[in-house]
DNA sequence: AGATAACCGAGACGGTACGTCTCGTCTTGAT
DNA sequence: ATCAAGACGAGACGTACCGTCTCGGTTATCT
C-alpha cells in the first residue's frame, strides 16, 4: 500500500506495473544483499524505474520492505484436518517455511528492529503483517470449539487476551527457533511444541487469568 | 571481547578504560539514537578516543554492539522462590525488565537480524548472549525435578531437545509480545503464560506421543 | 519569437495570451533567482501554464531568456540632442539603465556565456539583441557627420569596421563597468568615457587602420 | 586559494598535489564540457580525488572555478617595447590570447554571471584576477610618463579613476569582441583601438571638461 | 639512559549511498 | 492540435559515514 496520490483526476496516473516491479525487485534484493546492504538506488534500477518513482510512493527503505515481505504471508492458509492439533501443525509448518526463506528472515527482522524507534512503522507491521496472520488464530480456535477439542468462551475480553498468548506463543517461538537458535523448524520440533502449547491450553479456562 | 594484539609485549599497551568507555558510549547512543542511526564515529567522540582506536578492538559496528548488550544480561538471576511456577515467572519478568530497556531492544533486534546472513556474528551472539542464559533453563528445570514438579529425565538427548523448546518459547514468547506485539509483559501476562507453559510440560514425557 | 507550429490549420489554436505570460514570467523569475537558479517548471508555474506548453515554443531556458530579455533593449532610442559627445552620453546611460536591471543582468550574461560553446545561440543572441542596438551607431554616426563632428566616410568597409569597433568599445566598456567592476555607469563616468572616445575617434580616418 | 583548514596541527595533513590536480581537472572538463555541463563529480573524478575532498576545500562550482582560472591570467606580462602604443598592443594582444582559450571563455564568463547576484563571489573574482591585472594598467602609464608620452598626473584620486577607465575599456572591449561579437583580437583590430584609445587619452588631462 | 615499538588523538583520504531537485519527455482527460 | 496536470527515466546535487591512512606525540618494555 504505497503512498496515495493526493486526490487528483487529472495528469498522468501512476503506473500499475512499476509498484509490483518494484515489489519484487525489493524482495530480490533482500535474498542477494540481505537488509543492510540493500539501496534503494539499486531497487530502483533492478525494477527498471527511477529513484524518483520510488520516493514518490514510499517514504523509505522501511515502508518499502514491509509491503515487499507482506505479500510473502498472503498465502498462509489454514488447514481444515479434522483435529486442532493437525491444524496448528500444519499452519506453523507453513509459516516456518515462510520465515525459513531469507528475503523473509532478513526483510521481517530489520523492520521490527526498526519497529523499535518508531511507532508509525510498527503500526504498519501490525496492519500489513500480524493483524492479517491472527485470523488463523480465531478461526483454528472456533473450529476447535466447536469440535469440542476447547471449552466454548463466553468472555470475550477473555478470548482476545488468550489469541494475542497464542499469537505470541507460536510466533515468537517459530521465529526464535528459526533466527536466534538458528535451528530448523521441522515436523519433530513441531510436534513437541504443538503438545505442550495444546495441554497447556486444555485447562485454560477452568482457571482463568487470576491463575 | 574484543579483538586480541597480535601477542607481543613491547610497545606502549592498550589503554584498560578505553573499552569501557566505548561499550558505555556504545549503549548511551543506542538509546539515543537506535542502531540505524548509530555511527562508530559518534560512539568514538562520546567516548573520549579515535575512530582508530575503536577500529582496532572491534571489527564493526555488529560486533561491537553485540559485546555491549551481553553485559546487560549478566544480571540475571534464577530466584530460589521454591516452586517451579514462581521461579520462571521471576526470571521471565527480569528478562523482559531488560529487554524493555530500549539499548536491549534495538542493540539485540539488529545484530540478530544482521546475523541471519553472518554466521561468524551469529556464533557470537550465541556464545555471548544465548547460551548464558541457558544455564538458568538447566538449573530451574533440575530444582523442579528435585522437588517433583517435573518427572526425572533420563534420556540426556530428550532432556536437551526439551530444554531448547522451553528456551525457545520463553524468550520467542517474551520477545515477541515486547517488540512486535508492543505490548508490556506484566505480570498479569507471565502469570498466564506460565500457566500454559507448565500445564503443557507436565506430562511432557510421560506420554510422549500420547498428544 | 518561440519556434513556430507545423504549419497546420487543424486542432485547437495556440493560446495567445501565453507567450507575452511566459515571457513575463521568466524576467520576474530572473529578477528573483537569477540565471542559474531559475528552472523551467518555476517559470510555468508562475505563468499559469503547463511545462509542456513552454516547451513546445521554446528549445530550452537559454532561447527562453533569450527572448525575455530581448524585449529590454527595445525602448532604447538616440536622443537627438544636437551634438554627438550629449548623443553618445544620452544612449550610453540608457543601455547603463537597462543593464543595471537584475533581469538583464543576470539575463543577458548568462546567455553570451552559454554562447560561448553554442555557435546557434550567439546567432540567436546577435540577431536579437546585439544588432538591433547597431543602429544607434549608425545613425548617431552619420549624424554627426552632417554636423561636420566626425569627417566624411567613403569606404564602407572600413566605414563598417569603425563601427564594430565602437560597438565593442561602448558595449565593452559599460558592461564592464557595471558587472565586473561593480561601479555604477553614472554621469561623471559617461563624460570622461565620451571625452576618451571621441578625442580618439576625431582623427581616425586621417590616419585609417595603418596607423 | 581553497578554504583554509581551521588552524590545528594535529591530523593527517592536505595532500598538497590535490589541489593542483582539481584545478587542471577543473580546466581540463572547462575546455571539454563547458560551465554549464561541468559537474563537480566528474571534476573529482578526473583529478582522481573524492568528492568530499573537493567539497572540503572549496564552497562549490564557482568558487573553485575563479580558482582555475585565474591562475591562466598569471602569464600576462608588461613587454617592455620602448612605446606606450607597443606596449599596449602587446599586452592586449596577450590578454585576448588567453581569453580565446575555452577554459578561460567558459569559466570567466560564467563566474562573472553568477557574481551579478553574489557580493562575495564578485569579491574573490576582483582580487583573484582583476586586480592582479590592473598592474599592467599602472605600470604602463608610468613608463609612458617617463616617456613623456603621457602627461604627469599630480592628482592622485584623478589618476585612479583614469586608471580604472582606462582598465574598463581596455578589458571591455577585449571581451565584447571575443565573446559577444565572436570576432578575432587580431593585429589589425588591436592597432585601431589602440590607436583611438591613445588619441583619446593623449589631450585628456590638459583639458579635463572642456571636452 | 636510550632505543624501539605499539599505542594514542586528530583529521584528511577515496568511496558509496543518501534523499532531493531539475531536466525534458510522456500520458492522461478535457477543450 | 492544444491545454493543465502530473508521473516518468535520468542524473547531478551536497551531505553523511564508511573504513583506511598519515601525521605528531605518548607510554611502555627491552637493551
């Protein structure tokens, strides 16, 4: 999501062709010269496209690299096995694949570290990144529920709070496995960690929060 | 750590305060200005000495910045609270008591980010960093079976591939609420997060595969 | 005098009023920026007109400026003052008037340097500006030949030369003064520059170019 | 003369054969580009320096070019010819020699353009190379006087302004000729201004308003 | 005591990328 | 065919850091 124009029906429009262009030749980048060798005078020349174009439509190197990795976790899709906890193995095998490819590690990683300093930007990971992932959180849950493999909730400040653990649970130990320890994440590691996350939620709400 | 003189012993030896002065000049800039605008330039005049003199200890700004966050983890302590539950959310609240700490957060975010394309720096950060803190799983884990909280482990690979999954969940978990989910890790979280964790580890080897 | 459409009768007539706003719009923009800062899209701009459109009447900013600053020299007159030494005064203090305009100033010297590589743009140059003002020599000189103040000519070549000469000696001079010396072109200056002119001009044919 | 270090003796000093290298490479793409086509990096580039070294040293392209330039007027010398009208002949036949060379037309002209709107840049082109002229202007007309070719000036601040006249005319209609009306200095044109110059002179201050 | 050698600060050096600016062209829809 | 608007590829601008180098000068240990 570049920069809009400011509301105009006049002039030349923008060309469709030079966002995706430019997309791609960022995640390009990222795979040869990783985050912090990539320029954007090199983007600009990979995509065929002046420096101009590009700062026309994103801010800078940040903006540019979570648009590029964004469009990398479009294509998670949770698997309909029958059980939750095929469910849970299949979507977390699915992003670790994802995360395992470098223009990923290097792209996600950077904008979070510069996520640090700037609460703009991590907004904007939020909205392009996390927020489109947490669906597979709520629904994986509901079908559960509705297995009965998960007591119903009928709390639903309650529900968020337990999503957002999920959410922090499985992706930070994904990612950590995968960057930090620098491990691979494969089916073994997954099905440890899918039976401790599933027992450990199996009492959850029969002793809520207050523990 | 820094780099070695090539062994020797005559000529005039390197200054004892000038590594001190760097890695704290180091940590100030870091929070003032964060990683991506922190210049080894900047670092040298804060700390009262040449650019050259920093060039001769450290190789960059990466591994600089790696000696410079270790030392704020060597304050961790395994508190002897005298049940399992308590003593990891005491260690959990201290490791993200650091991690908020904004030179943590950048400083560490950034060179494990550079390190997914540098193996040397990776190495570092783990001997540095990582496997110092190690020691406080193998510790709380084996107090906890003293006490029965946990079921003896017998199979020292099993033990080590449980003790990397804890690792990787605690700190995944806590990293990931801190920096990307950008909430705080209070305790009202860690006491539902441990909560989860320990549930999930009961009867971890008991039934192995059981799920 | 902008470059001339194909000739064609069809299509949407060119804007009339356009060229006098053009024109107008690069002496303002002179006088504000001078020659090297003055763009083409500013000048546009402020004329109300589209970039496009000022291109398609002019080849660049030199023709451009040009042109502007052509129209200056067009209010010079000969005054008729019934001896040659108050008509020399009288257009020498003219042409000093109009130079000391920031837009002729900057205008005018601008292009002659630019000339200096572009053999078309010298032509240009002496078309439009330098060869209009040759008249005054002309005419005052024969003038004062009626008068009996300067003798008879009879060779028109070497008629022409004297010309050229003068043209360069009051031209030169004024320019001179005015940009390289930086002093003004006032009365006093005017009077002992005619008194050295005409004192050397006197016996000019009695001793022709020989010496 | 670059911009002068701030007083230290401390540091690696300035390489003393950069200078000379950036004022050839500075003539040398006058003479292939032009003012308006000379770019700072490509001056850098051919006097195999970096662009900051440039930049350290001098406020930009105009200054550095005056710089060029003006060392190309250090060559003009006062021949000593035994007669005023010789020696000015020499001199100016000189004069127009160096003024034919591109380098010279380009940067001179140019710099003389920009300064029409710089005090300072007027400034640094009067000393670096007008003043450094006029010498010949007051070195000539005292050898005249010894002659007893000019008359004695007593009034010091009348022998000023007659000074300044006569370097106006002189330099003025050197560089109209050259520059605006591209016609050659040649012998020919040079002994008829010449010889109207020193007619002009010669009664001047015997009757200094009769006119 | 003197020589030797590595250190120190300062700052200039050749490079590279930055983000901005202007160029002259091109593509719209509307006149 | 022209117009206003504005996006486009190209490339120079002047700045900031990079990591290296070259100075004069300062401690040390080893003769």
């Amino acid at each position: 999501m570049p920069i809009r124009s400011p509301a105009s029906r006049t002039g030349r429009p923008r060309s469709a062709t030079a966002d995706a262009a430019i997309l791609a030749a960022t995640r390009a980048a990222l795979v040869e010269l990783g985050w912090s060798k990539l320029t954007l005078g090199d983007v600009a020349t990979r995509a065929g496209v002046a420096k101009t174009t590009l700062y026309r439509r994103w801010a800078g190197k940040n903006e540019l690299v979570v648009d590029a990795v964004a469009e990398l976790f479009d294509e998670l899709e949770l698997p309909d096995s029958g059980s939750l906890a095929a469910d849970i193995e299949g979507v977390v095998l699915q992003f670790a694949a994802i995360l395992a490819r470098p223009e990923a590690k290097s792209g996600l990683m950077a904008v979070v570290t510069e996520a640090t300093r700037d609460d703009a930007l991590r907004s904007r990971i939020r909205a392009s990144v996390v927020d489109r992932q947490k669906r597979l959180v709520v629904e994986g849950r509901s079908r559960a529920q509705e297995r009965g493999e998960l007591p119903p909730e009928t709390d639903p400040a309650a529900a968020s709070r337990t999503e957002d653990l999920i959410f922090d649970m499985v992706a930070g130990a994904v990612v950590h496995r995968t960057l930090v320890s620098g491990e691979p994440v494969d089916e073994e590691w997954v099905r440890g960690f899918t039976l401790v996350l599933l027992r450990g939620l199996a009492g959850e709400t029969a002793h809520p929060a207050a523990g």
